[in-house]
C-alpha cells in the first residue's frame, strides 16, 4: 500500500467506542494480504486497553487513528509510566501500537501527534514500540520477517523500521527469539555440570491449580533477575497476577517448574504452547465457535510449536556456575514434557543481544537466532 506520499492525513485521538473498534481492527485491515501475520485474539487486545488492566494504575496512554480519504491508513500509542521514574529514568516515555501503510506522512503524522502528547507531559526521551510495557510486546522486527509470530511476539512489515528511523529515532536496544528443536543431545559439559549439582539442585513442577499460589514467589524472583537489565520496569503484583491468569489456560502438566538450591527457591520457567499457532485461523474470534476449537485443540495436544515467555534465576546466582545449572535444568525439565506433547519447534525470547551469558546457553543446545527485534529511541525538544 504505498504511495500517495504528499496526499493530505487527518489524526484523531481514540476515544469513542466506534472509534477504539476500529483502532483494534486496523491491523487486520493492513495485513490482510500477508502469509505470516497472525490475527491475535479480540478479546485480548480489547482488554489490553480496558481501564481496569492493571498497567493504567501507575501509567496513563493515549491512542490516534490516522485518516486519508475517509478511510484508516495508520495508528498510534504515546505511554508515560510512573515506575520509569522509580528505576531512575525520569522524562521517560514510550510509542507503541504503531501500524501503518508505507507512506511517509502517515507515520510522520502519528509521530508527530504522539509526540506532543509526550512533550506536554515533560517526557524528554521516547522509546519503543511497547504494547504497551516493555512487560508486553515490544519492539520492531527488522530480521525473519518469513517466520510467522510466536505468541505475545511482534510482527511488523518490513517498512517499518525505515519509517521509523527517517523521522529521527535511533536503535537503543536489539532483542533476539531464538528456535530449535527440543529434541537435542545435552552437552557433555552440561550433563557433567548438573551430575554436580544434583545433591544440591531440586526442580519441582508446578501444577495448573497451583500457579496462583507460587505467582508471587516467581514475580519477586523475575523482577530480580532482570532489574538491571535495558529499560527495565518490575511487574506489579497486579499485572503478574493479570499475566498468570492469561497463561493459566494454557498451562500443560510440566510447563512449568520451579528450581531449588539447598532448599532455596533459586529460579522458575513457563513454556506455553504456541497460541498463535492454534488460532490461526480462527480470525481472532472466540465466539460462536472460535472458544470450543480451542479448548479442543488445546485438550488434543494439537500445537507443534511452544514458546519460553518467562524464565528467571535469582542474582545471587547469575554469572556462576550454580546460576547455569539452575538455567539449564529447568529448561530440561521442561523439555522433556514439551516433548512427550509432540512440541517440534521452541523459542526462547526475547533475548537481549547484549546478553552473552544467556545466547551462548542456548546456543549451546542447538538454537539459532530466527528473528531480530530493534527498539527504538528519540530525544525530544520542549
């Protein structure tokens, strides 16, 4: 959809329900000539901004829709979030739920509209696109753009990062999603690592019914062992419980584990099997048939493809010894049930590019890098 480069764009804020109904529907509309794109589920991305989601308790956000000819070519999100200035980073904003069609002026317009809302709220640096944390998705794809999206994963055109980046932004962040097979030969090295470890390292799995009352323990665990990573910002008590509750559904006896060291909790791992992969043609609708497919295919163990989204070990233990066996063994425990499911494919992401320690683990069982992610910054002038 290119061209039209000087055609006149109108910008409206989202406010009406008319109007959030076609926010949520654009990206269907732009993709509907792609093979990998996947359309994600209604519901969830209505909830994303339902007031009641726990991210609007210590954030506020806006939303435009971009116009031409009486017809939507493009939106956008502008974010400000209280906990970015808790973790030192005031003047902190973000841009998210970027579409659009390739033309120079939609996303010259969106930016710009994006920008003075940020700008009247004393943001002075932009980063993104979150979806709207960076707890969420986030970033743009600008490598493997043949692989369909795994779940909670972004997937953009290609012309995006070129639009982005003419109107000023720079890469402040490279992310990765590596996939492999779950059936690999463990590394001599490693098999020799937890024979180690094994009178002092206990890995319990975590049932369905359980998850809400191990939730807390694994938040506390995640947001210590990324606190010091790239534009960090803790889950909320809510928002981990909110997240959980998304995940629960999907949840498969062994997808879950926990990892003890000499009785300490030490590290935790959620694998899910790849929802994108079982709605894909579903529309994103749930209802009247949508839900019951579903819950069929989920019951049937129908998904070839699963997804690592959460995975922590405590600081005490990172960069040591102890710290990769703790890694290595939940990833093994949880690959052994992934494979008694009949899961072909696993991705672990995403992965900051600057994270040696964690690349060379899982390179070390056989995974490659299939997609590259950027996220963006910009300083912005008062």
């Amino acid at each position: 959809m290119r061209g039209g480069e000087n055609r006149g764009v109108e910008i409206h804020p989202v406010k009406t329900r008319k109007q959030w109904k076609c926010f949520h529907a654009l990206p269907r509309r732009l993709y509907s000539g792609s093979s990998e794109w996947i359309q994600p589920l209604r519901l969830q991305t209505r909830q994303t901004w339902a007031p009641r989601h726990p991210f609007f308790k210590h954030s506020s956000a806006a939303a435009w829709l971009a116009w031409r000819d009486g017809e939507p070519v493009g939106r956008i999100s502008a974010q400000v979030d209280a906990l970015d200035a808790e973790c030192g980073r005031s003047g902190a904003g973000h841009f998210g739920q970027l579409e659009g069609v390739d033309d120079s002026s939609v996303f010259r317009s969106l930016v710009a509209a994006a920008e003075r809302w940020l700008i009247e709220r004393g943001v002075t640096e932009v980063t993104g696109p979150f979806d709207l944390s960076i707890n969420q998705q986030c970033g743009l794809l600008v490598d493997g753009f043949e692989h369909p999206p795994m779940m909670m994963m972004t997937y953009n055109p290609p012309h995006y990062p070129r639009r982005i980046e003419a109107l000023g932004f720079e890469p402040a962040a490279e992310t990765l999603a590596y996939r492999g097979s779950p059936r690999y030969q463990l590394p001599v090295r490693v098999a020799r690592l937890l024979s180690r470890m094994q009178d002092r390292l206990e890995i319990r799995p975590v049932a369905r019914a359980e998850l809400e009352s191990h939730a807390e323990s694994m938040r506390l665990i995640f947001n210590a062992a990324w606190s010091d990573n790239w534009g960090f910002v803790p889950f909320t008590e809510d928002e981990f419980a909110h997240a959980i509750g998304e995940m629960k559904f999907l949840i498969r006896p062994g997808y879950v584990n926990l990892a003890e060291v000499d009785g300490e909790l030490a590290g935790f791992i959620v694998v899910l099997p790849d929802l994108n992969e079982l709605i894909s043609d579903l529309d994103g609708r749930l209802f009247p048939f949508g839900g019951p497919r579903l819950l069929w295919r989920l019951a049937r163990r129908r998904s070839r493809r699963a997804r690592i989204p959460l995975m922590g070990v405590v600081p005490e233990y990172q960069q040591s010894f102890v710290g990769a066996a703790v890694s290595y063994a939940l990833i093994e425990a949880a690959r052994h049930s992934i494979v008694r499911d009949g899961i072909e494919i696993t991705e672990q992401s995403w992965i900051l590019a600057n994270n040696q320690g964690m690349r060379s683990m899982v390179e070390s069982i056989g995974m490659e890098v299939a997609q590259r992610f950027c996220i963006y910054r910009k300083t912005l002038a008062g």
